[in-house]
C-alpha cells in the first residue's frame, strides 16, 4: 500500500509539468525573409524619379514561395508594380503552427 502512496505526488504534478513543456514552444512562428532584391526604378523604369510608399501584403506558402500578393497601402500604380516584382523574387522561411508549415501573410513595406 505504501509503494501506492509513492506515485500519489506524480500523478498530481503532471497536468503542470505538460504545461510548462507546451508552453516551452512557441506554438506559431511567423514566416521569415531571407531574401529580396530591391524594387528596380532606374532610369527608364516607369518608377525612376517617382517617391511614395507601398505596403504588400504577401502570401508565404507552406514551402516558403510567394503565392498572392496584395497591395494595402499605394497610391501610385507604377510604385505599387515595382514593388510587386521584387516580392514575386523574395525568398523566404515558411511559418509553422504547431511545428506544422503553414500558409501565412507577411508585411512588407516599400518606401521609394
């Protein structure tokens, strides 16, 4: 009976001890960039000489491509292209949720 008794404080313990290691992990990582070119406006590009600034929103997927991109903030369309571009060539880390890849959104802002 007594060797009973023994495991009677485990028993308690573990609800706290599962959460502590859950909690140890972060249960979602954004999408990392690794890397990106920058927008070309040249001269002779439709962009050269024009100032402003782009906000994208852009879908990283499972495997760290580009899928759709969004354009938030941008009144100038040529700016709004430019910039369009360079994240269709950006490189990135996928997200994980739950250790899992996942598609996510990611922010990116231009400023020209």
């Amino acid at each position: 009976m007594r060797a009973a008794w023994a495991f009677f404080p485990l028993f308690l313990g573990a609800p706290a001890l599962l959460l502590l290691h859950a909690q140890s992990r972060p249960s979602m990582v954004p999408p990392r960039l690794i890397s990106m070119p920058t927008p070309d406006c040249r001269a002779g590009k439709p962009c050269h000489r024009t100032h402003g600034q782009v906000r994208l929103i852009v879908d990283v997927l499972e495997d760290g491509k580009v899928g759709e991109i969004r354009v938030e903030i941008g009144d100038d369309a040529r700016l709004a292209d430019a910039a369009t571009a360079a994240a269709q060539q950006a490189e990135f880390v996928a997200g994980s949720f739950l250790g899992k890849p996942q598609s996510m959104d990611y922010v990116m802002n231009f400023h020209f």
